[in-house]
C-alpha cells in the first residue's frame, strides 16, 4: 500500500495504515493492528456505517459521510489485512 486511505465521520477519523487501523475519537486515538482484525464491514441503515469486528468479538464502529467511502474503507481494510 503506497498511501494511506482515510474515512471521516462525524466526531471520527479512521486511516488505514501499512500494519493497523488508526481511529481518532473525542481525542483519543485508538491503534487496532491488522492481527486482530476479523473482517471489515458496512453497516448501518445507509450503509455509511464501517464496523470494525475484532476477533475478541468487539466491534469498532465509525459512521461515514458517505456509503461509497465507507464501502471503500472497508474493502481496503479486509484487502490489507490479509
């Protein structure tokens, strides 16, 4: 991956890194690596939802601005992580 992708929400900010996803909340930045990442998905009634499903089975959610971003975001984190 040469560049870093980002997806931005109201009160968040994801980027998807070489190794994690980087998510900036209420500044608080969370690090989730890649290793304890199950799958990245879209959700939500829009589908502008990117829920992030640790394998501890908690779910990291960030709601888009747009379905497109949010479906983009979601298949370049289960691209990356692989």
């Amino acid at each position: 991956m040469s560049s870093s992708q980002i997806v931005r929400g109201r009160g968040a900010t994801a980027t998807l890194q070489k190794s994690a996803v980087i998510v900036d909340r209420d500044q608080v930045r969370t690090t989730i690596p890649f290793e304890v990442i199950q799958e990245a998905r879209v959700g939500g009634r829009r589908a502008r939802t990117v829920e992030i499903v640790l394998t501890d089975g908690m779910t990291h959610e960030l709601r888009a601005n747009n379905a497109t971003s949010a479906t983009a975001f979601a298949a370049a984190v289960n691209a990356a992580d692989t």
